[in-house]
C-alpha cells in the first residue's frame, strides 16, 4: 500500500533507495526508525496510537509523510493517522466445503458484535461490516503488476487471437481473396502474353511467305 504512495513522488523504491529491509513486525518497524537504524518505515494504521497509548513512543518523535488528516475526503470519518488510500482488509472466509447454514451463523453473529462485547475487546477490533468491494486492491495489484497480475497488460500472440478471433478471421479472408485476385489477373496476363507471342508468329510468317517483289516478278516473267 505504501509502494505507489512512493512512487506517486517519482521514486522507485527498489532502484532508488540504499536498501530496503523487513523487520518483521510493524512494532520493530517503528522502533529502528526511532533508533536511527532506518530512515523511514512504513506500518499499518493503529500502531503508532497503539504504542503511544502504551506508553513505547512519543508521538511527537515521528512525522508522518503526506499525512491525510481529518480535512481529507476519505479520512473525514477515520481517526487513525495515515498517509495512503483506505483499502478494505480482515475478509472472513469459509472453504467450499463448510456448511452453509453455520457460515450464514457465524457471520450474524460476528455481525452482532458490539466493541464493548467481549469477543471484540480480545480480538482488539470495533465491529464487523458487511463484504465490501475489493476492486481497490484488485487495481493496486494490477498497477504495482504483482501476485496474478504479475503480466497484467501483456497480451501474447495466441490470447490476441482468442480475444479477437473474429478480426482474425476476417483479415484472413480478405488476404485469401485478395490472394485469389491476384493468381486470377497473373495467369489472365499469362493468357494475354501467350496470344500476343502467337499473333506476333503468325504477322512474322505472313510477312514472310505472303508476297514478293517487282523484281522478282520480273525475273519470273522473262526467264534466263
């Protein structure tokens, strides 16, 4: 999530900086920027209030880059400092094989519950909500080309021709007839050719054999 709020400030993560480390746990995140070993980290909303309330950090110690604040659209109703978009996360999924009438019971009852309700406090959560769309991560996949978006774009030869079949098979008729015109006017010129080669035989035989001179007239009439 923090990789294209970086790049939307002209930086490659990976060609561009020194190094770029995972400590493990967004708690150890936080920690070794506030020790100088990183110079900047990036953790999920919440933690930093977490460990404030705990008393680990000083919040004043840490800015937060490109901060989205209360004035921001999206943040209006979101109280936890952050600094890129809002995704939907904690999805709850059952296996094809799981009854259908106990997934339809757990997910009323998990909707049901209240912050104040035990199972809420332990599991450190507020509430649950109805499935929402997950076409934002879907797009941050596509743009970032990871998981099975890894050749999103990349269109290969036989899938352009499964997508556009039709233009294929078109564009091969029109080349076949065009094809066929063409065989059809070469052996017409050849047939043309052919007659004019036996025309020009026979006007050379005429001029050959079809009459001859005064002279020879002559030389006919008065023999020697």
């Amino acid at each position: 999530m923090a990789w294209p709020e970086i790049k939307r400030q002209g930086i490659e993560p990976f060609e561009d900086l020194v190094g770029i480390e995972f400590a493990g746990s967004h708690e150890a995140v936080v920690f070794a920027v506030l020790a100088g070993k990183a110079d900047v980290g990036t953790v999920r909303s919440g933690i930093l209030e977490r460990l404030a309330n705990k008393g680990g950090i000083d919040l004043s110690q840490l800015r937060i880059l490109s901060h989205q604040g209360p004035g921001h659209q999206e943040s209006r109703a979101f109280p936890l400092k952050h600094s890129t978009s809002h995704y939907p996360e904690w999805p709850l999924a059952s296996l094809a094989h799981v009854n259908r009438e106990l997934a339809g019971q757990v997910v009323k009852a998990m909707l049901e519950i209240k912050a104040s309700d035990t199972p809420a406090l332990a599991a450190k959560v507020s509430h649950w909500t109805p499935s929402v769309t997950y076409l934002s991560v879907h797009q941050l996949m596509q743009d970032l080309r990871m998981a099975q978006y890894q050749r999103y774009g990349e269109v290969g030869l036989l899938d352009a021709v499964r997508q556009h079949w039709h233009w294929v098979v078109a564009a091969l008729s029109v080349l076949l007839l065009l094809s066929l015109f063409a065989f059809y006017v070469l052996r017409l010129n050849l047939r043309i050719g052919s007659m004019n080669q036996v025309l020009k035989v026979e006007n050379d035989n005429n001029s050959c054999t079809g009459g001859v001179t005064s002279r020879d007239r002559e030389s006919q009439q008065n023999p020697r």
